[in-house]
C-alpha cells in the first residue's frame, strides 16, 4: 500500500506515484460535494497538473482500495491540538439540534478495509467514544425504552401467562412434580435488544477509557459519567449481536434511539465487537473524515452559550442561509450581534477579514428574516436602513485565554478597519 500524507490546505503531489498509479488516480471523479455531505475522497480537488488540493478534512481514504490511500492531518501550527478537550466541549450542549448537527461533523467507512497511518491521524476512537456517552445520556434522560420480551420459567405453585405443554410434561408430569407448572409469557421490562446494544457499546466505552492515554487528564470526569450510566443500564443484560438490532423503529417518543444505536453500532465496529481488540497502539483505522469548520462551529457554540446563557441561537435560517449565531437580547443586555465561526487561524492579528467571508455576513445582516429572529425590529431607535455588528469568531492556538466578555462581546473584540461595524474575536482552542 502506498501512503501520501499531506495537512490541510496543502497540495498534494501525485510524483511519487508510478506511471500506472497517477493514471488510475487522474481518473477519478473528484467531484463537488453538498452542504453537510459526506466527501468524496476527503474532500480532494483537483488543483495544477498532477497534485491535488486538500480542503478542511482531515482524516484517511483511500484513493484506489488497497493500492493507494491519502492521509490529511492538521497544519503544523495545530498539530498538538486537544482533539478529546475540544470534543467534550464540542457535546457540552446537549439539545436536539446540536446533537443531530454533530453527527454530521464526521464520517467512517467501516466497509472498506483498514488503512496504515501516522498515529496523530488516530483521532476517531476518541471521537465516537465521547459521541456515544454524549447520546447515551441524553437518551436516559428521557428513560429508558420498555417491551415485551418471551420468558419461560417453571413456576411453584402458580401459573403465568400460558402453561407451555412440552416443557411442562417433560420436567414436571413425567418427574411427578404436580406443584410446579411450566409457563410461558411476556415481560415488559428494559431488557430489549435496543438496549441491550447500547449496554454492550457502553462496555466497550468504558474499557477504552480506562486503558487509552489520550484520556488520562479527562478519566475521572468521564468514568463518573460513565458510572451514572451504567446504573441506568443495571437491569439491562449485554448479550447480544449487532445483527440482532436491525432497525430502530421511528417512535417519537424515543427518536433518540436511532443516532445512538447507530453510534453503538460503529463503536462494536471500530472494535470488531471484541473486547480484547481494543488496542491505542494500533496504527490501522477505517476510512474516516473530520469536518474542521464544522466541528469548530460547534465547539464555538458550547462556549458562547456558558458565557452567554438563553442568547445564542444557533444555525438560525435566513431567506438564503443559515447563520452560525444569533446573539440576542434578554433582560441583562440589549447587544444584538450576527456572527459567524471561520476556521481561518490567519485571522490573528491585523490580518484583514477575506472578501468572501465579508460577503456572506453583510448577507445575512441584511436577511429580513433573521433579522426579524434577531428582534432588530422591535427597537424603534433602530432604522431599517442600519445593519446590526457582525463579528467574525476565528481559532487561536497561543495561551490566550478567551475573550469573551460577559456583559459585551463587542468589548474585547477587535474592529475590521476596512469595513464598518464588522469586528473579529478570537477563540482559544485547546492543546496537549
């Protein structure tokens, strides 16, 4: 098999290929993908002759099975991020959209073989391990799906359900035993299939935690997590087979089952329903893709939403897009601000904001329906002809702390010269 590494943004040169390996690649079709889609080839174009350009995945596919496969890690200046950190803080919010939205962050194809690759680029144990708990315990929040299930006992001096004729004239009527009586009926009871599953994920969960490194700093706070799940799980038995769990039925009272028995399922996957595979050392990974932006935006969200609580809207939609966030007034604050996370680390210092970018949110400051959303409208002081602050929200990987101030975001941040009522703010991101 060969290997050809490259980091985000870079191009990626197909020279140390042979002749016969670059034609096979060229003919691929490294075509567009949609918003929140999964990406062809981690999201590979085409760029000069013979390289092609890595966009804002990282992670592994490959290119040709078995032959050739591609690997993107972060740039060097972020190769020491704190993916385990950022992705608990990333799942600190646990409502519904937020939840969906983060299933959509990441990718892995456990249909294709494994492929070899450097150890930083090992980073989807953690993540769908720390995906899963968040689930798992939104999903006990709500209680624990009840069913039926077939039981069979040979009762003492009583009868329940149905006595089961076979079994009974065989343990009971031939042995003499007229006390006894052989029944069969149904439970209702926790211990269904579902979660059944989900108790067996949870095993697994747990023993990772408790034996890979890259959790040692966050084990206490997530093996008392996983405690508290684990009593949720008491009356639930872990014997059974990922086949067994086809499909989850779509009730809404417990629509939460579908993403975290999907979840658990990749996790009894990844671990090739073993225990005695679970192995950190392990240099081999499924194809896999991060989506950076995305999984920044998220992360941006958890922290705007502690400093800011019940004034950050996420993802609202305008007439022609969806805006990262809303700020909002409440009874502490009247700032109104349109903002949007860029996973641009350039954004430091003087560097001026990218036309593009200024683009897209003087458009959505000028979105009628957001601004409705934002209440820009209900001030009379406010003229239409006036656009609320926008602010660009980018990463920053010093030993900054964050910025964010709590009675006014505007108050640390730093204004966009070029532009009027556009400002920038940083948000640290989190190293080993």
């Amino acid at each position: 098999m060969f290997l050809i590494k490259s980091q985000e943004h870079e191009v990626l040169s197909l020279n140390s290929l042979s002749a016969e390996l670059k034609d096979q690649v060229s003919a691929l079709h490294f075509s567009q993908y949609g918003y929140m889609q999964k990406p062809r080839f981690l999201g590979l174009e085409w760029g000069s002759e013979d390289s092609l350009r890595c966009g804002y995945y990282i992670g592994a596919s490959w290119l040709i099975e078995g032959e050739v496969a591609v690997a993107v890690t972060p740039k060097e200046m972020v190769r020491d991020i704190d993916f385990v950190e950022m992705f608990m803080t990333a799942l600190a919010v646990d409502t519904d959209p937020e939840a969906s939205y983060f299933s959509k962050c990441y990718g892995i194809d456990f249909d294709s073989p494994r492929i070899e690759v450097p150890q930083e680029l090992c980073q989807v144990t953690p993540l769908i391990l720390l995906h899963y708990i968040t689930l798992l315990e939104n999903l006990v929040k709500r209680g624990l799906k009840k069913g039926y299930k077939s039981q069979e006992e040979n009762l003492n001096s009583k009868v329940r359900g149905q006595i089961y004729v076979p079994a009974h004239i065989q343990q009971n009527i031939c042995n003499q035993r007229e006390d006894r009586a052989y029944c069969r009926y149904q439970e209702y009871t926790e211990d269904i299939l579902e979660n059944r599953l989900l108790k067996k994920a949870l095993n697994f969960a747990y023993r990772s935690i408790c034996s890979y490194k890259s959790f040692e700093r966050k084990r206490v706070e997530l093996q008392s997590r996983l405690n508290r799940l684990f009593a949720a799980f008491v009356s639930v038995s872990d014997q059974v087979e990922v086949h067994q769990v086809a499909r989850v039925s779509q009730n809404k009272l417990y629509r939460h089952y579908v993403d975290a028995v999907r979840v658990a399922k990749m996790i009894l996957r990844h671990f090739d329903n073993s225990i005695t595979y679970l192995d950190e050392e392990s240099k081999e990974t499924p194809p896999y893709w991060i989506d950076m932006p995305r999984l920044f935006e998220l992360y941006v969200f958890s922290k705007l939403s502690k400093t800011y609580p019940n004034q950050i809207l996420f993802q609202e939609k305008g007439f022609a897009g969806r805006c990262d966030f809303l700020k909002i007034a409440n009874e502490g604050t009247s700032e109104k601000l349109i903002m949007d996370a860029k996973y641009k680390p350039y954004y430091e210092g003087d560097t001026p904001v990218a036309w593009e970018d200024i683009q897209e949110i003087s458009g959505y400051a000028r979105d009628k329906k957001l601004l409705e959303t934002l209440g820009w409208f209900k001030d009379s002081v406010v003229d239409i002809q006036n656009v609320p602050p926008c602010v660009v929200i980018y990463p920053e990987y010093g030993e900054k702390e964050d910025s964010f101030d709590q009675e006014s975001l505007l108050r640390n941040a730093q204004q966009v010269d070029q532009y009027t009522n556009f400002y920038k703010i940083a948000v640290k991101v989190p190293r080993v």
